[in-house]
C-alpha cells in the first residue's frame, strides 16, 4: 500500500503557484490558482493571506488562516481533486529511488 503524500516544506509563488517539498524527496510546483471561491476567496483576492501558506506538520499538508488546507495527495497529484479537474503542475524534482529507514 503506497503512503499518503506528505508536505513538509512550501513556498508561495505568484500568481496562485505553491512550490512543494514532500516527503518522498520530490519538489512539485501546483497552481492552485482555480480555488477562488468559497473559503479560498480571501487567499486569492488579498495576496498577503495567499503568502501566508504554511505546512501543518499534523496533517503533512499546507493551510492557510481560517482554517484552509488542502489535501496532500492532490497536492501530489496521487488523487484528483473533487471537481474531477487535476491542477496544473510541474515536477521539479521526482521522488528519491530509495526511502531512508
């Protein structure tokens, strides 16, 4: 069974772009710029709330204030988000061949 995706380091970048650090050693960088309504509005019409991203190491994913997160394993582009439609993304770096123990 594959593990869940984990976050553990983030990075906003304009416009709506999060560069993500995972656990498995792969770096990913996630457009997340089609989250503008419902409690995403304010991380998108205010780009001070935006830039304030940060990881929830509880979770392994990235939040924002007000209690905004994101599901890593969408994030990781394991699973599709619940609209169906992946976010765009680029791979920087791919997941390291071995794991330490």
């Amino acid at each position: 069974m594959k593990e869940m995706a984990r976050v553990t380091a983030v990075e906003p970048l304009a416009p709506h772009w999060l560069r993500l650090w995972f656990a498995d050693g792969s770096i990913h960088e996630v457009d997340v710029g089609k989250l503008d309504s419902g409690v995403f509005e304010a991380m998108h019409s205010t780009p001070d709330v935006f830039a304030q991203v940060r990881v929830n190491d509880q979770w392994g994913t990235v939040e924002w204030p007000g209690q905004i997160d994101l599901d890593p394993d969408v994030l990781h582009g394991d699973c599709e988000p619940a609209d169906g439609n992946p976010y765009p993304r680029r791979i920087i770096r791919g997941p390291r061949e071995s794991q330490p123990v």
